[in-house]
C-alpha cells in the first residue's frame, strides 16, 4: 500500500514539474539578472510564522540582499496566527501549488539550491544534506531595527481595555507563562519539548506576591490553574482569545518563562527576552537568537541501569536528545522534566537579570566555559547563552 502511495505521488510530482516547466527554465535563465528564490512559511507551526518572515525582514532591511534579489513565498497548512500574517509587509505570497514543487524540484539538485531561501548543510561523507528554517539573524539587527509588527492606536487601546477587564493596568509588569502539552495539534506521541504548566505555578505565585502580574498564555485547553488571585491570569482559558491579544500580550511583557514552544517565538518577535524551561534539544540551539533567550533550564537524563542521571557529556556522546519524542529514547533512560523549585530560582534568576540588572551575564558563562566548550565538540556553536546559574550549581557533576 505504501509503495503504491509512493508511486502515485511521485507520478503527480512529474506531472506538476512538466506543467511548470516554463517557470522553472524561466527562474534559472533569468538568474544572471534577478536571482529569484523560494521560501516556505509553515503557517501551521507558530514559532515558522513568527520567525521566518521577522528574520528576513530584519536581514532585508539591514541591507543583507541586493535589489535584483527577489524572493517568492509561499505558505503551507492551515494558518496559526492570522494576525501575525496580516500585518506583513515586503513579503510576496505566491500559491503553494505553483511554488512548493518548483522548490521540491531545485531541491534535488544542489547547483539548484540557490534558488531556495532555507538555511542548507551539508554531510560530505554521506552525500547529503538537511535543510532548515531561517531562525536566526544578527543580533544587532533585531535591537536595532525592533518589531515589525505595529500596533494602531486603535488595537492599543483595544488591548489595553481587555487587560484591564482581566485585573491588569497598563502601567502593571507582566511576566508571561507557557508550556507545551501533550494535547498540541492531537498528537500521537509524547514530544521530549513537551512539558507540564503545573510545575510553573509556584514561580507564578511568587512574581504575583512580588509585585508582577502572571498570565499564562497557549491555546491548549490542559490543567486550568484554578487559582484564586487577581494577579495571576489564565489567558489559556479566557474566552476572548484571538491572534491579535497573543501577540499584543506578549508586546507587553518584561519577561517571558516557557517550554520550548512557539510562544518563545511571540516573544523573540515583539523583542521580550525568555527564560525556556524543560529545554532538550542540544541539536537545534543554534536557531535560537540568544540576546533573546539569556537562560536556559535543561532537562535530565536519568539511568535506570546505572541508577543515576548521566552528565551532558555522556548525553552529548550518544545523541540521546536529537531526537524528537520519548519512545525514542533507550528503554533504560528517562527523560526528567525541571522541578517547580527549578524553575522557581531560575525565575528569580531573570527578574535579577532583567529587572534589578544585578545579573552578570558574562560572569556566569564564565564559570560555565568549560561546559560550552564541551557543547561546541559536539555542536559547533558560538553562543553566548547560559544554563541557570542556580541549575549549574547544583548539578556541577553533570556539566564536566
């Protein structure tokens, strides 16, 4: 059954690529003169709308193309923030049936990758290569240029009346929650990012009686806080929700505390910086843009053979966290997901760094040099984030 699938769609790929034939010759003859490329936006992924169009818009307005560089876009699956695509400007969308199998077709060919806007490596050894989203800019850029999405007078104050109904004043510093939950997209399987809104609540309770107000944001409809307080806000539950609040809250906000989900990426967008808790994705921190994401909390591995959780070093070795759901994982090892005490210091950790500027960033990566060195063998990243310094010390024996 599978290999006749695989015959029918290979059969109507041919078929889409002789009738785009005259595109195709087009795009190539014509690259001396504009060099036309392909890029896809998965609309249905809310961390690709957030970050691939913003990422482009920065590297194009920091004058990173020239003019006859032209870029056609198209977008894939069904739209996770409506808003968000709206207020888009200097992005052209193209139909997916045109565009998606020209880019499939220059994707076989690797002199016909520059017709692809993705970030492409390269395995030499096996003649291969993975192709990624454009997550990632110059920092400078995203400072200095900052959100491209605009808020009109009329949507602040519409923003501002609906915070205001929920206990929140403008003049309020809000710390954002979020997690993500088994329940994202009805999913089959239990992703390794994903991780409990619980284990927030106390951190939650302690920026409300510190003079912030909480609101835990995400469209999952899973464990609703039931908490009693007029400073803490389950945004996940109101019954006003819409794409246009996800991203004005988000605007808002001095910090942002999450799992890794898209909701970091409403916070890279409106330039709020992160703290990501429950991170396990070793692999892929090079997409994040890390002026944006100063701290990091990281899951354990725990062995049940050896009765101990292994250090990053064994982890590292034997790529157990590239993957990307549990039953991946050896049967011996479990996955642990950050405590709520964890969390909780981190928490005060990024109100000391961003509230109180008492946090030295540079000190802290300095005693953890030795791990990141240790990081770079096996993931050849420069990046100037740190694991919570409270974390870090407490699991020494893990880190070297």
């Amino acid at each position: 059954m599978l290999y006749n699938k695989k015959i029918f769609l290979n059969l109507i790929f041919i078929f889409q690529i002789v009738l785009l034939a005259p595109i195709i010759l087009l795009i190539i003859l014509i690259w001396p003169f504009f060099k036309i490329r392909i890029g896809i936006i998965k609309f249905y992924r809310l961390g690709s709308i957030c970050l691939v169009p913003e990422i482009f818009l920065c590297d194009k307005k920091a004058g990173k193309y020239k003019k006859n560089e032209i870029f056609l876009w198209c977008g894939l699956g069904k739209i996770k923030n409506n808003y968000l695509i709206g207020k888009l400007k200097g992005i052209l969308f193209f139909p997916g049936f045109i565009l998606y199998p020209i880019r499939n077709f220059f994707l076989k060919f690797k002199y016909m990758h520059r017709h692809i806007y993705c970030q492409i490596k390269y395995d030499v050894k096996k003649k291969a290569f993975k192709t990624y989203e454009k997550l990632k800019t110059d920092q400078r850029f995203l400072k200095k240029y900052g959100p491209f999405v605009k808020f009109t007078q009329i949507e602040i104050k519409k923003g501002e009346d609906y915070l205001e109904k929920n206990f929140i004043k403008s003049n309020d510093n809000i710390i954002l929650f979020g997690s993500r939950s088994p329940i994202y997209e009805n999913e089959k399987y239990i992703s390794i990012r994903n991780s409990s809104i619980k284990t927030q609540i106390k951190s939650m309770e302690y920026v409300a009686n510190n003079n912030f107000k909480a609101i835990r944001m995400g469209r999952d409809k899973i464990d609703r806080l039931n908490i009693n307080s007029k400073k803490i806000f389950d945004y996940t539950f109101s019954e006003s929700q819409s794409d246009f609040l996800d991203i004005f809250i988000a605007s808002r906000a001095k910090f942002m505390v999450a799992g890794v989900t898209g909701l970091n990426e409403l916070a890279t967008v409106m330039r709020v910086p992160k703290l990501v808790v429950d991170f396990a994705n070793f692999n892929i921190i090079n997409n994040w843009n890390e002026d944006y994401t100063p701290i990091l909390l990281p899951k354990k591995v725990f062995s049940k053979s050896l009765n101990r959780h292994l250090s990053y070093r064994e982890i590292f070795e034997k790529k157990l966290l590239d993957i990307a759901t549990v039953d991946q994982l050896p049967k011996d090892c479990q996955l642990i997901d950050n405590s709520e005490d964890e969390i909780l210091d981190a928490t005060k950790e990024m109100i000391d760094l961003i509230i109180h500027h008492n946090l030295n960033l540079n000190y802290e990566y300095k005693k953890q040099i030795f791990f990141w060195k240790l990081f770079s063998k096996f993931y050849p990243e420069n990046l100037k984030i740190i694991i919570s310094p409270n974390f870090f010390k407490n699991n020494n024996d893990l880190f070297i």
